[in-house]
C-alpha cells in the first residue's frame, strides 16, 4: 500500500491505460515484496521479543489493530519524538570538528534533492522514509533478539549489540574512523539501544521516521525561498504528528484538565 501511494505521488503519469496499467502492476508487485520482506522480519522477531521484552510490543500491537486513539499509541509516539530529537542533536554534532580544523564531513549524494522538484515527491518521500524506518528498525531488532538467544543475558546482548551496530553503520566508520566518529556514532546507538530495550518497536520507529524526515529533507524557515514548500510540508508533517500523539495520551481528557471555578 506504502509504495502504491508512493507510485500515485511520485511517478509521471500519462495518458496511456496501457503504460499506467503497466506501472500500476510493477508498483504493486514490487510493494508486496517489499511488504512480504517486513512481515518476514517481523514474524521472525514477535514471539521472542514476547517471551523477552512483552511491553515492547504493546503500542505496536494496538496501532496495527486500528485503535489509534489509544493512550499508550499517544504515549509511544510522544516517545519517538522526544528520542528523534536526542538523535538529530546527536547527529548535528559532526560539525563540531571542523571548528577544530580537521576536515567537514562529505555531504550525502543528494537523495533528499527531489522533493524540491515538485511537492507531490515530499509524499513519496515521506513514504520512502517510513518504509526504510521500519524495516531498518525490524532488523535492529532482530539482531538483539538473536544476541539475546545466544548470550542469554539482557545486558550483554545490549552492549555486544551496540558494537554490532557501529560496525554495520556505514562501511564501519565507526571503528575504523576517528575517536570522535567513535564517541559520535557510539552514542547514536547507545541510545537507540536503550530505547528499544525500555519503551519498545514502536517508539524507536517513530523516532527513525522523524529523523530521517526531519534530516533527509531540505528545511527552511524563510518563506520566500523557492523551495520552502516541502520545508513547510514536512515542518506541518512533524507538529502534526506531535499533536497527534499529545491528543491520543490523553485519553479523551480536557486539554487543560478539568478546571475549577471559584467564587
């Protein structure tokens, strides 16, 4: 469904039933594939993140049951956002060292260039974004469950998992980089760990999905720049989402609480 929204928004269409028809197919077949590939990942990890970490699974589990107004999806993804933003303060630090005189850090290759394009490639985006969140925070657990079978303590698996991670992230940079790569990319995961040890899968996925929307689009504030539509989209896209997960936790109570008049 991810990718075919993805395809409606972020493809040229002609009018040509058979090239529509023709993408159409290739959109959906390649979205079941993708869709198959999560559900695998998924179905490998739930009964043992059950049998380990029972309340990792308890906002995700009610999300994909379609109660979005549950107080605990409110309060997961309130979670993941307080998470995100420790994760981008964490990330922006990479330009500390260039005040030290050592050399900046290589910019991306531009895959975050097409939103400008036209606002209709924010949505695909967007959804590029959630599916890469969550398959990668599907893995991320897969790979502390199968810590946890083999080691069978909570906190060595924790901190070999951790380990584990810096040296998947990008080609081991964090092991064969400098202290400071070391220091930076160990924290990131540090905290990643811990919040998918404490508060579960779908925090930590909220978290991806607003980090990597938050870094992986061209931001700005001034107004008349041409390209602050997809800046504002997205900006509109993360407060939305923050009230969104405020109004869900508190459970149908006032906004303000129940406010008392005396004469």
């Amino acid at each position: 469904m991810l990718t075919t929204i993805a395809w409606l928004f972020g493809t040229h269409h002609v009018p040509a039933a058979d090239i529509e028809l023709r993408q159409l197919l290739l959109a959906i077949g390649f979205g079941t594939f993708l869709g198959v590939t999560v559900w695998v990942f998924y179905l490998a990890i739930e009964p043992y993140v059950r049998r380990f970490w029972p309340d990792g699974l308890l906002g995700w589990t009610r999300l994909l049951s379609g109660r979005l107004r549950d107080p605990r999806v409110g309060r997961d993804v309130l979670i993941g956002l307080v998470f995100s933003a420790a994760l981008m303060a964490l990330e922006s630090i990479q330009m500390l060292p260039q005040r030290w005189g050592q050399t900046a850090p290589a910019p991306p290759f531009g895959n975050s260039v097409s939103p400008l394009a036209s606002a209709s490639y924010v949505v695909t985006r967007w959804v590029n974004i959630l599916y890469n969140s969550l398959q990668s925070v599907l893995l991320i657990a897969m790979i502390f469950v199968v810590l946890r079978l083999v080691l069978r303590r909570g906190w060595l698996a924790a901190l070999v998992g951790v380990v584990v991670l810096m040296a998947l992230s990008d080609n081991g940079q964090a092991l064969t980089g400098t202290w400071f790569d070391f220091a930076q990319i160990g924290l990131i995961f540090v905290v990643v760990t811990f919040g998918l040890f404490r508060f579960g899968l779908l925090p930590l996925t909220v978290a991806a999905f607003a980090d990597n929307v938050a870094t992986g689009i061209p931001l700005t504030l001034n107004l008349s720049a041409w390209w602050a539509t997809p800046s504002l989209l997205t900006l509109a896209l993360l407060i939305g989402l923050a009230a969104f997960g405020f109004y869900a936790a508190r459970a149908g109570q006032p906004l303000f609480g129940n406010l008392e008049l005396r004469t």
